[in-house]
C-alpha cells in the first residue's frame, strides 16, 4: 500500500466581498425620523382608536418593506457562496467515498 503524502495542485480562491451601499442613505433616514418623531407620543384614546389602527398598519407596512428588500439583497449577495458550497461539498463527497469504508475497516 503505498501511504505517501497526497499533494494537491496549488489553487486559489478569487472573491471580493460586494460592498451594499444604500442609495440617499440620508433621505432614508430622515423619513423614518420623521415618521418614528411624529408618531412616537401619540396618545390612543377611545376617539382615535381607528386611526392609530391605520397609523399602525402603514408604519408595518415601512418596515415590512425594508425588510423584504434587506431579504431580496442578501438571497442575491449569498448565491455566489452558495455556488461554491455546493462544487467544495461535491469535492468532499469524492473523497467521503474512499474515507467511509477506510473507517468501517478500521471501526
């Protein structure tokens, strides 16, 4: 049995991490600062009941909506590293076949 040190060929991995720039960052901001001040000592009472009902919704309804575009920026900034797990975790399996029964012999 020949048991001599495996080499493997050089080999490198290119990435350059994206940077995520938010686009009037600052125009962002400041309508959310303007919302969170214009709401945030609101008072409920019996007579506005409905209204804060609706205010509450519409302010869900902004953070849904960063969120759902926070989610949809990061499923298109993981896929590259998605694609690469899968052809590592492929090159492992190729090498799981012949350590699985290395292992049960040896068990």
């Amino acid at each position: 049995m020949d048991n001599s040190l495996i080499n493997l060929p050089d080999y490198s991995v290119d990435y350059t991490p994206a940077p995520i720039q938010i686009n009037n960052l600052e125009g962002l901001q400041a309508s959310i600062a303007q919302y969170t001040a214009r709401y945030s000592n609101l008072v409920i009472t019996e007579d506005n009941v409905k209204d804060t009902k609706q205010v509450r919704a519409k302010l869900n309804g902004l953070k849904r909506a960063l969120d759902d575009r926070r989610k949809e920026i990061k499923r298109g900034y993981n896929q590259p590293l998605k694609e690469f797990e899968v052809v590592v975790k492929k090159l492992e399996s190729q090498i799981d076949t012949v350590i699985d029964p290395i292992d049960a012999g040896l068990g």
